[in-house]
C-alpha cells in the first residue's frame, strides 16, 4: 500500500530529481519541518488568500456590476468570475509542463505572474462594457495567477512528505481566509468609491503584498542549471486509466455546481430583503468556514480512504444545499447554508493528496504533479461551463409560484443543480465499493 509517508510514493517529475550536495556545499533545508519549510508553506498561504481569495470574491462584484447601467443588462456578467477562476484551474497542465522544462525560472515566473495580475486589475478598472472585463479580469487575471501560483503546488513535495497532506491543506485554507476578509473589504470600496477605484487599490495591494513573498517560493535543493536541448514530454498515460478517468468524471460533475454558491449567494440574499453588508456575509461566512475545512480534510485525508473522505465532502454539502439554501425564506438560515456549504464543499479539493497517491500506485510512471494539474483542468472545465450554465438555469425564473421557499425564488433551479453535482461528486465512493477503483 502506497502513501504520502513513503517517499518513494510519488514520482518527481525531471526537472525534481534530487542533487548531491558538494562537500563544500550546506546540506539543504531539512524535509517536513523547520523555519525554511514553514516559511515557504507560510509564503503559499498568503500567496493563496491574495490570489484565489479575490477570485473567489466575485460573487460581491457580479452583485455590483448587476446594478450598474453599463453592464446590468448583460447576461455574461457571471462569465467573468468563471473565467477567473476556470482558467486558473484549467491552464495548469500547460504552465506545470514550462515550469518542469525550465526549473530554474519558477521563482522569474512566479514575479512575472504577480506583475500580470496587477495589470489585468488595472486595465479592468478602464472597463466600460462587460467583455473588456471578462478579458481582463476574468482572462488575463487567471492567467498571471496561474504563472503565479504554479510553484507553490510543484514545490511542495520538496519540502513537504509525510505533512504532505496537512501543508496543502493548510495552503489551500489560505483560498477561505482571503475570500472572509476580501469580500468585506471589497464591498466597502464598491460602495464608497466604485469598481474603478476599487479595482486600482487592489492591484498596488497585491503588488505590495505579493512581492516579497517571491523570495520564499524557492526550491529546496537548487534545480540544476543546465541547459534544456529538447522539450521534456510529461508521461501523461494516466490519462487513459480508469482509476484517473473516474475520479476526473466525478471530480469535473461536483465543480459545475460548487462555485454557483459563492457566486449567487450575495445576489439571492439581496432578493430576500439584505443590505450590501449582509450580501457580503454570505460569501464571507462561506470561506471562513472553508478555512477549517481545508485544514481538517488535509489532515485526514493522510490517514482515511480518499473516497471515504469524498464522500463526507459531498454528503455534507448535499445535503446542506437540499435542506437549508432550498428552505431559506430568511438570512438565519442562508447563514447557516453558507458556514455548512464551506465547511463541507470547500474541503473537496483536499482530497486531491488521496486521489493523487490513488492514480501513482496504479500508475508507477505518473508524476503526482501531473495528476494535480489534470485534476485542476477538470475543475477548470466545470467552473467554466457552469458560468453559461447557470446564465441558462436562471432564465426566465422557473418555478416560481410554482414551488415554495427558496425552491420558488428563481433560483430554484440552481439550488437543485447544484445539489445533484454534489451528490454524483461523491460517486467515487460507489464505485470504490463495486471493485472499479
């Protein structure tokens, strides 16, 4: 039995494999603990409070740009926060590939990546219809996010092994913390100085912020600096095993509907009689309570099943979606919605550790970095289809007067669509029992 203790578990990929220390030389920064490993874990924390954390506060902007007679009569708003975070998901197996063929250019890349948000943010804020800033701060921001963020997922198993699990899960919480403290922030400036000037603010913070943290998203052992004479190919036959191809369907049905509450809650709470501040709180106690459950399932999932893990990811969120956002007539219970809806969905990703050692024991040749970043693009793949989608399931407000609760506000639709991707998400549990994985 494969697991994350085992450091032959996961394949490095090339451009990771270890380097003999000179007699001259120090000896590298010891593995799972220590100040360079809590500082470059640190370090990827802010980076991703800063990075997603904005992505994932779209919901605060979406219910802005929908009362503004420049882009409130658009059907594409909710286009751009899924290309915001679609991209940043789906992009990775491209940019892990560059990153594997020159290491030696990640921490260049990760300053290059910062820099290319912080002008996407800028020329977005020049936006005067929706497809410039589906351009800017949907595209071109995920872009420079990705470049970005990259080197934080494909450095971590050089400092991090028998934590391996803990430390993503505990990077991953940083998505919660950014999006609990952004979306106050962000709904303040809206409501004080517009998207312009909001826009503005955010990108000379993220600057300042993220700058510094490039010196600490540093490999442990130097990578090689030797010249690359052909493109490294990444062994990608994983790709057509069932283990993989299973876990991806499953994976790639839960993220259709899991980003339509952090970006419909704020909206949906307005129609049922909330102020700005209260709109707000909805995505705020949603992330918040994201933080706890990253850093729980990334410690679980060290020493549980993945799909036994899964399948409290999604039997938590189904049922939260069903028996609470369904029934919310009022805030009370939206606000129970969210904290439980956080707590279970917003762990689903750190699950990933599992499913990675899953598809390396059945595959020896497959690199763990690889399967995450297939991993991501299909979440990628979901969270984009389900902009248009959800556009699509709330046309027209179907149900109303038809139905009761929140079932019969015009959300109805959404509120069942995302429930069924919850429960099919956590079908690998199903399939697990059935000897299929």
């Amino acid at each position: 039995m494969v697991n994350l203790s085992d450091p032959e578990s996961f394949q490095k990929p090339p451009s990771e494999h270890p380097v003999t220390a000179s007699q001259d030389s120090p000896p590298p920064p010891p593995l799972d603990h220590g100040k360079d490993a809590w500082l470059f874990l640190a370090a990827c924390f802010v980076m991703e409070a800063l990075v997603w954390g904005f992505a994932f506060t779209y919901g605060v902007f979406q219910d802005y740009y929908s009362t503004l007679p420049a882009f409130q009569n658009s059907n594409s708003i909710a286009i751009i926060g899924t290309c915001a975070m679609g991209i940043m998901y789906l992009d990775l197996p491209i940019i892990f590939t560059l990153y594997r063929q020159y290491p030696t250019l990640q921490r260049t890349g990760c300053a290059l990546g910062v820099l290319l948000m912080c002008l996407s943010l800028g020329l977005s804020s020049l936006s005067t219809t929706v497809p410039h800033l589906i351009l800017t701060q949907g595209i071109f921001y995920a872009i420079g996010g990705s470049i970005a963020y990259s080197p934080c997922i494909l450095l971590m198993e050089d400092w991090f092994d028998k934590r391996k699990g803990l430390a993503f899960g505990v990077m991953w919480a940083g998505t919660g913390l950014g999006g609990a403290i952004l979306p106050i922030v962000m709904q303040r400036l809206l409501d004080l100085y517009g998207f312009r000037t909001t826009l503005r603010a955010f990108a000379i913070t993220l600057f300042i912020l993220t700058g510094p943290l490039v010196y600490f998203v540093k490999p442990r052992v130097p990578a090689p600096k030797r010249p690359s004479s052909r493109i490294s190919i990444p062994n990608l036959k994983f790709l057509s095993s069932s283990t993989f191809l299973l876990f991806q369907a499953f994976n790639t049905i839960e993220a259709l509907g899991y980003f339509l509450p952090s970006l419909y809650l704020p909206t949906y709470a307005r129609s049922i009689g909330a102020s700005g501040t209260l709109e707000a709180l909805t995505v705020i106690l949603l992330n918040v309570a994201s933080v706890a459950g990253c850093v729980c399932m990334g410690a679980i999932i060290d020493h549980l099943d993945v799909t036994t893990c899964i399948l409290i990811s999604a039997a938590g969120s189904t049922l939260g979606v069903f028996l609470l956002w369904g029934f919310s007539v009022s805030l009370p219970p939206l606000f129970i919605f969210a904290i439980v809806y956080g707590l279970f969905a917003g762990s689903y990703t750190s699950t990933w550790p599992g499913v990675m050692r899953d598809v390396v024991r059945k595959e020896g040749s497959a690199e763990s970095s690889m399967v995450f970043a297939c991993l991501a693009a299909g979440r990628g793949v979901g969270n984009i289809v389900s902009g248009p989608l959800s556009e699509a399931l709330l046309k027209g407000r179907p149900w109303v007067g038809d139905v009761g609760y929140g079932f019969g506000s015009g959300y109805g639709s959404l509120i069942v669509f995302t429930g069924v991707t919850g429960v099919v998400g956590g079908g690998s549990y199903c399939v697990r029992r059935m000897g299929w994985l």
